[in-house]
C-alpha cells in the first residue's frame, strides 16, 4: 500500500519519509517537479546521500534542465517510478502536481483568445501580483499552488474563471478529488512560528552549502533561459544579485509565503489527511497515523 508524505517545503517531509520508508522497506519516491531536475539540488532541496540515510531514492536529479513537467506528463512519470519499487513512500509539496499524480485532473475548457489577451494586457499594466491576490479573492485553493509571480499560470487561472465563472482549482480536479483508496497519507505540519523558523534555517544551511554558487554555475553554463522559464523558488532573487544578505532574506521571505500557500491547499483540498507536528509529537505518533506498528 503506498504512503504519500505531503506538507509545506522546509516541514521535515523528507527526513519523515527516510524512518517510513526504512520502518517499511520501502523507497522514497519524489513527487516534486523541480526535485527532479539535474542541476538544482541545492535549490531545490533534494536530499543528499547523508540525508537519504542509506534507503534508496528514486527520481531526484534525472530530468534535464530543458524539461517543462506539466502535472499531467509529471504524474505519469512519478506513477511509473511508483509502480517500479516495493513499498513506496511518496513525497511531494505541491497540491497540483499530487493531483497529476493521483490521475485526478480534468481537461480544462478553452478560453477566448480576445479574453486571454485582456488578462495579459492586466498583467502587464498592474503587475502579477496584483493578479494573484484577485486570484486568491476568487479561488484560494489555487492561488496557494502557484508562486505570485508566476506569470503565465496566474494569468491562465484568471482567465479560466472569467471565461467558465467557476474556480479554477474546481477545472483542475477530477471526479474524485479526494485521497485515492489504498493510499496511505500524512501531512507533515509544523506550528506557523515553528515553520517560518524553519525555512529561515533551511535557507541558511543552502546558502552555506553553496546555493548561489550552484546559480552561478548555471548562468555561466548558459541556463538562464531555462531558470526563467521554470522559476524554481528562490533562484530569480540570486539571479538578480545584490547584497548576500538582503537576497537571502528575500529568498527566506518568498520561501515562507509559498509554504503558509502550501498549508492553505492541504487543508482546503485534503481536510480529511492527518496532520503530524514534527516539532511537538514524537516519530511514533507519525507511524500511528499512518497505520505502522510503533
């Protein structure tokens, strides 16, 4: 039966997965799109092989840079690399991309070319994040999946609820928007104060590792054209250069927006998944909600 670990970035999901996944012989599976990109490990956060602690890893870091994973193409990926290992633990942040994985996505209605235009002509006259914080007004649980910069998506949802007048994260969902039978899941949810401290200290221990260098190293590679196309969080604000300091405070402060969106969709989308504090419960209360002997 496989196990879905699912959260905000920087909430422990990964280490969680490694006890899971050695308590059940199993593999960790990542369910992230740009986890699974070559050439942003640092990042991205995927897990190095201290931190894969001996269990196997399967999908980090072996798709190319030129890759665009839409959720759709990614699910197929990811349920193929389910289906290859024994007792699989899956472990994923984004909400979107979990509902390609469990084969949940609808086909989307076509928008007006003229209505699609106007939306940009907004985008470009107020900016995109003003169009995010519409986007929220009208559909919550969508706008906590997509970065509020993120152009071309923000723009997209816009103009499927003008164009069908429903919420576009009700479009993106199939009949069954719920946890799939015969899975396994745990949504890792750390205290809100507990979870920005968090990502402060991820952010710090990727700098130290060599974050901006690891941008560097792409830029100079010629990889720009791909960074901007995917936007994987954090890297536009070190593309951008300035002081260390204030870049990596504003990398800590987009982290922490992108997971309080995070925690919203889980909660709006899967309000039925327990929920685990790895900072107040001890690891056996995470087995016992999963179904696991302690």
């Amino acid at each position: 039966m496989p196990i879905a670990l699912l959260g905000p970035t920087a909430s422990g999901k990964s280490a969680l997965a490694v006890a899971v996944a050695r308590k059940v012989g199993g593999t960790v599976v990542n369910g992230d799109p740009f986890q699974a990109l070559a050439g942003l490990p640092i990042g991205t956060g995927q897990p190095d092989p201290a931190e894969q602690g001996g269990v196997p890893h399967l999908g980090y870091g072996v798709l190319p840079l030129s890759a665009r994973p839409n959720p759709a193409e990614f699910g197929t990926q990811v349920r193929a690399w389910l289906a290859a290992c024994r007792e699989p633990v899956l472990v994923t942040g984004s909400g979107l991309y979990l509902r390609g994985i469990w084969n949940q996505l609808s086909e989307l209605p076509p928008v007006p070319p003229d209505l699609a235009t106007r939306v940009r002509g907004w985008s470009a006259a107020l900016g995109v994040p003003a169009l995010h914080r519409f986007l929220a007004a009208v559909d919550p649980a969508r706008a906590a999946d997509l970065h509020p910069n993120d152009g071309a998506r923000v723009q997209r949802a816009l103009a499927l609820h003008l164009a069908t007048g429903q919420r576009p994260s009700a479009l993106l969902t199939g009949m069954a928007p719920g946890i799939p039978e015969g899975w396994r899941v745990l949504v890792v949810s750390p205290g809100r104060e507990a979870r920005k401290a968090r990502v402060k200290a991820r952010v710090a221990a990727q700098v130290a590792a060599g974050w901006p260098e690891e941008v560097a190293r792409l830029l100079a590679e010629g990889h720009r054209a791909d960074l901007e196309a995917l936007r994987p969080l954090g890297y536009g604000a070190w593309m951008a250069g300035g002081p260390a300091g204030a870049l990596q405070a504003e990398v800590v402060k987009e982290t922490q927006a992108y997971a309080k969106r995070q925690v919203t969709w889980f909660r709006h989308q899967l309000p039925d998944a327990p929920e685990w504090d790895p900072d107040t419960e001890p690891l056996a209360a995470a087995f016992a909600r999963l179904g696991l002997e302690p």
